[in-house]
C-alpha cells in the first residue's frame, strides 16, 4: 500500500443548482474522513453530499461525491479534501505477527495527516529563514499584520495605521502637520493625509518645487515643508488618486452649508483645483466628494472670450460620487450623490458651471447640478470642442437646462465651433417654472450674419436621457436655431406640468442671415407628448420616429420624417412611394363580352394585398373594338366597386381603337387582401371586344 498523490485537494468546483458528481483522485480511507467545503464553509455529509469510494484505493485511489441539488447552490465555489481524524488507531500487540498492510496502513494514514497538516499550513502567514514570527495575546483585536524595518513579523493597530510602516511619518490630520513632519522627511519617505476631504498618499521629493507650490495654493497636490514654505528644498507630492491614471487628479475639499462664507470658499477651491491642473499638468482630473454643496456664483471653466480662447481649463474632467435623481421621478435614483447648487444672485444668465471657450477636451460625469430657482441655466456649453457629458442631471433652472453655443466669431488659431460631443444618460429635471425650455443649440454669431465660414453648434450626439422643460406656451423641450449636423437616439422631451396646448418638444429656428440652418441634424426614436413648430433650414432634416408620435407630426419645413412602419411626411405632409406593383396582360388574345351589365375582363384580375393607410393606382390600356352600332364601356374595379369616374367608352365605328383608364384611390384603413379588376359591358345590340390589354395595379405608401 502507498499514497502515491501529494495533494489532498480537488477543485474548485461551480455549482450548478442541480445534483452534482464531483470526482476526486486521492487516497481516502473511510467514507467519513472526506470533507466538502462550499464557500469556505464545510457542508455535512450525507445531508448535503453523499460518498462513493473506488474499492480498490490501492490501484484506483479516489471516488466522487454527490452534492444534493438543495446544497448546490448555484455559482458558489466547492472544494473536496479531507479531514481524517488525528488518531491513531492501529494496535501492533508484542510478540505477533503482524501483516504488511497493517504496518502500511498505518504508515499511509500518517501521510494522509502530515498532506492534511501542509494544506492547512500554506494557507498561513509564513517568515522567511532567518525572520522571527509572530505570537499575539488575547488582547490583539482589531490588529494589522506586517513587518517591521528588520523583516520580522509584528502587528499594528488599526486605530493608529495611517500609512505604510516604517515611514518618517505615517499619518497626519492636517495639511499643517504634514508640513511640519515635511521639516525631517527624507526622499521617499511616505505620509497619509486624513484631513476630510483630502484624504491620499503623499512622499517626500527632495527636488526644487517651488513653481508647483507656487500654482497650487490650495495645496492639492503639493505640500510644501514649515520651515521652507516655497517647496524649494522639497515637498510632500500627492500620490495617485483612487483608479486615477497620474498625479493629476484632485480630490477637491468642499465644505457643506450655505452661508456666504462656505459658498465663497467652496467656489475658491474648485477655481484653485482647476488653475492647479492647467498650470502644473495642462489638464487633469478634479473629483468632487458626496454631499451637496453650495457656491456664491456660477462655477468658471475657462477665460475664453470673443476675442481669444482659453487661456487655462483645456482637458479637465469633473467627476462627482453621482448624479442624483428628482424626488418626483423614481426611476432615475442615485444614492449617494455629488450635488452642485448655485448659490448666487438669481440671473437668467448665470449657469451652475459655465464652460468659457473656445475650450476642447471636457468631460463631466456622475454629478448633479442644481441652479436652485436662480441660475437661468444648469450646463453651458460656450465653444467647447471635443467634449463628452456622462450622467449629468440638471435641476430647477429658469431659462434653458443645457445651452450650447459659441462665441461671435472664429478666435485667433481656433477652427473650432461647439461641437463633436457626446451626452450620454443626461438628465434634466424640475424646471423651477413652466415657463423654462430645455435643450438650446445655437450660434452666438448675429442671427444676420451667414452660419457659413462662421462657429455654430455641429456634430453632437444625445445618447438616451430624459429632459423636462415647462410645457407651457411658447416653450420646448429643444430647439435647433443655429446649428447642424447634430443627432439624438432614444431621448425623450416631456412638459413637467404646464402642458396647456401652448408649447413644443421641438422648435425649429430658421437662421436669417443663412436659410440653411439649421440643416443636416438626424432625429432617432425620440420620445414625446407635444409637437413640433418652427421652420427649419433649406438644408434638411430627417427624423425617425415610433408611430405613437405620429399625432405630433407637424407641418414644419425643412423637416422630413419616417416612422417605423415605413411612412413618410415632408414637410408635414405625408408622402407615398411605391409599396408594390402587380401586372396583368392579354398578350395576342382577345376577350368578348356582349351583356348588357359590366362583367369582368377574364385574365385582368389581379390580387392584392397593403399596409393600412395606403393608396392605389390603377392603369389600364388596351384595343378594343365594337361591332357594328352601339357602344362598349371599360370600368376599373376595386373590392366589387366599380368607380364611375374611371369609365373609358368606345363607339362602334368598324374599326378598332385604343381605350384607357386610370384611377386613384384611398384604400381602407385596415390592410387585408382584395381584387382589383378590369369590368367591361356592352349596349346589349352587338359583341364588344378588347385585346393587347395591360392592367397595372401600384399600391403607394
């Protein structure tokens, strides 16, 4: 007998909810010493797995395990081991004659303990040679285990861990004190801030950093030492921030309250954490913690003016803890948000962030902004190129949630207008009256001045997102005036309440002094319970829409749209094309007829089917002839209608002639399969005949 497998182990295993055989290649001795383990949980044997050994262990070591369906729970992770009993059971008596498998079952069950006692001791904590352990007391709770300067194993209380051990300073409550700890620190040292708000990893750089600390006052990412206040013998340099790419990412310290005094520091600190990026970095990241938060005005982003683009704020990503939701909307819900809420003077023209370009590479995300029923707009948008919003919501604004624009002309070295952006999953919300509009796109060049050579808004794409605007009359949800090329899929516009028949989910702007805009925007599903007004640009739009936004189709030029079952309005007016085409001749043969009531044509009947709402055009041509005197009528037919107005008449005069009809008509609103035919009679007094006929019937849609 032998154990010839080193492990004691199979797995791991996924549970399927089902019962399960788990197979297993090591030596087992009794049915009781196997062992499952489900999520590092034992289960109990023959309530949640039943055993089956191989019979011959010695040449087939191993066996399977049924784990019942009750116990398999679906996607957790099952181990088989064993857990043999640390007994020894064996007897050798003196003065006998003991068997060789005695002596090697015995000798193999100590294996089976000592594979047992490795399995268990490699999960551990283990020091290398030479290094001493560890023993802890009963009073160790709420410990950390680590290493000391010299490698040995030593422990370190939670309550006081702060940064890596060992180092010139390990944790600091304020930025005052890691300045004084920054009077010893040697290169590399390390040291953790706890300051609320501000919380991170900074090490000590011995390098001259006096332009860093310089441009960044707020001291963000550098912490200059007491003794040397302009960081040229060296500074505390921030480290990454949570899964951010360098060191320039801020996590910006805001406080919570309104007073003016909160609300002026609030705004300080984020105006600093954005100079400090675009001085130090030409961009970066600044991150805003949960809470609600008050500012005394519009939050800047760039210096951009008519004149000259941005000086600073180029590549800057906002990001905050989440997007909030509207306590009268339960399906948009964030827990946990960033709220941003303007503070200031109520201004129609103020936003809660106000982006000053021309500016390129901005990105917002996870963060709400609430104008408070003061600021006229949450997000403007002024010359900003290259730009992508990602779960914004906006609230409680007065005049416009989003506005995008430019400035009156190009600047010096900007080619740019607003535009190749993206707004994905944005929100807005509780407008502070019904009298408030959604979406703006447009030019800050005069409305008198072509669009042509000059900025305007283009290529944006609105990915999803709901916008409420106030519904009332004059109001919309969003308006295209100065623009083109722009997209939404999947986004819907709805009046929040003041729905008094007056307003518009979409308004179309026609620019005056360039009649094309706005031209080339493509709409896709949107959603909405008011219609459109306007008229757009020569240069045309197209929409696609659901056929429940049918009602709200207007008569807006410069617009064409398509709905899902295929129909078409320009111009507010509906459009047909060609649905189908069905043929009928009478090649070189002719047809007779002598009765005096109209009766089909033989072989000009043609079968048909439609969409409801379609039309249908029927054409016939053909030769006929009447004999002698009298005359012979042609009728065209449709669902055992014969349609008077569609009457060609042939008089006898000993001579064959051409006869032809056509015909339009409204085919019923539901569609369903019918006939469409050819019906001829005679006077009664002599044979009508026709011959070399084509029957056409089109349905239109």
């Amino acid at each position: 007998m032998t154990v010839a497998t080193t492990s004691r182990l199979a797995g791991p295993f996924t549970g399927t909810g089902a019962d399960a055989v788990l197979a297993f290649t090591f030596k087992v001795l009794a049915v009781t010493d196997v062992e499952v383990v489900r999520d590092n949980v034992v289960l109990v044997l023959n309530s949640d797995y039943t055993v089956a050994l191989n019979l011959d262990q010695e040449n087939a070591p191993g066996g399977s395990v049924t784990v019942l369906a009750a116990s398999n729970t679906f996607g957790s992770i099952f181990y088989v081991t064993t857990a043999a009993p640390e007994s020894q059971p064996t007897s050798l008596p003196a003065q006998n004659i003991w068997s060789p498998k005695i002596i090697e079952g015995a000798l193999d069950r100590i294996a089976i303990l000592l594979q047992q006692l490795r399995a268990t001791v490699s999960r551990g904590f283990i020091m290398p040679f030479g290094k001493s352990g560890l023993s802890l007391s009963p009073d160790d709770k709420g410990v950390l285990l680590g290493t000391d300067v010299n490698g040995n194993a030593t422990s370190y209380p939670t309550s006081s861990f702060k940064g890596d051990p060992g180092s010139a300073g390990e944790g600091y409550s304020t930025r005052s004190a890691l300045a004084a700890a920054g009077n010893t620190a040697t290169n590399l040292d390390d040291a953790y801030l706890t300051e609320t708000g501000r919380e991170g990893k900074f090490v000590w750089n011995n390098a001259n950093h006096s332009a860093h600390v310089t441009a960044d006052p707020n001291q963000g990412l550098y912490v200059a030492p007491s003794s040397d206040p302009t960081g040229a013998s060296g500074a505390w340099v921030r480290q990454n921030h949570g899964n951010a790419a360098s060191v320039a990412d801020i996590l910006v310290p805001l406080a919570t309250g309104s007073d003016s005094a909160t609300k002026t520091a609030n705004l300080a600190a984020i105006t600093g954490a954005l100079d400090t990026l675009s001085s130090l970095f030409g961009g970066g990241t600044i991150r805003f913690p949960q809470g609600t938060f008050y500012f005394s005005d519009e939050i800047p982003v760039g210096d951009g003016t008519n004149t000259s683009q941005s000086t600073k704020h180029h590549n800057i990503r906002i990001v905050g803890a989440g997007k909030g939701s509207s306590p009268s909307v339960s399906n948009v819900q964030t827990l946990a948000p960033t709220v941003l809420r303007y503070g200031g003077s109520a201004d129609t023209t103020k936003a809660v962030i106000n982006l000053k370009g021309p500016l390129h590479g901005i990105q917002i995300e996870n963060i709400e902004l609430d104008a408070n029923g003061l600021a006229g707009i949450g997000l403007k948008t002024n010359h900003v190129d290259d730009f992508v919003y990602r779960n914004v919501i906006v609230r409680n604004w007065t005049t416009n949630s989003y506005v995008f624009t430019t400035r009156t002309g190009f600047t010096t070295g900007v080619g740019h207008g607003c535009g190749n952006g993206s707004l994905y999953d944005c929100y807005a919300y509780d407008p502070a009256s019904n009298s408030a509009n959604g979406l703006l796109l447009t030019s800050g060049v005069s409305t008198a001045t072509t669009l042509v050579g000059n900025p305007d808004t283009a290529n944006m794409d609105i990915y999803g997102g709901v916008f409420f605007y106030g519904g009332s009359t004059g109001t919309s949800g969003i308006e295209f005036a100065g623009c083109d090329n722009n997209s939404y899929n999947g986004t819907q516009f709805i009046p929040a309440g003041g729905n008094d028949g007056g307003g518009h989910s979409h308004k179309w702007t026609q620019w005056p002094g360039s009649t094309w805009f706005p031209g080339g925007n493509q709409l896709r599903q949107g959603g909405f319970s008011q219609g459109m007004t306007g008229t757009a640009g020569t240069g045309g739009n197209m929409a696609w829409f659901d056929n429940s936004d049918s009602g709200y189709i207007p008569s807006v030029t410069g617009l064409s749209v398509q709905l899902a079952d295929g129909s078409r309005y320009v111009n507010g007016q509906r459009s047909y094309s060609v649905y189908s085409i069905s043929t009928a001749q009478l090649n070189f043969s002719t047809q007779t007829t002598t009765s005096a009531t109209i009766v089909d044509v033989p072989g000009l009947v043609l079968p048909l089917t439609y969409p409801a709402g379609s039309k249908l055009r029927l054409s016939f041509t053909g030769v006929a002839a009447k004999d002698t005197t009298g005359t012979g009528d042609f009728y065209l037919n449709h669902n055992g209608s014969d349609y008077g107005p569609s009457l060609a008449r042939i008089e006898a005069t000993g001579y064959a002639a051409s006869v032809a009809s056509e015909l339009l008509i409204d085919l019923p609103s539901a569609g369903s399969a019918v006939n469409a035919k050819v019906r001829f009679q005679s006077d009664g007094t002599n044979a009508l005949h026709i011959q070399n006929a084509s029957f056409i019937a089109t349905v239109l849609y």
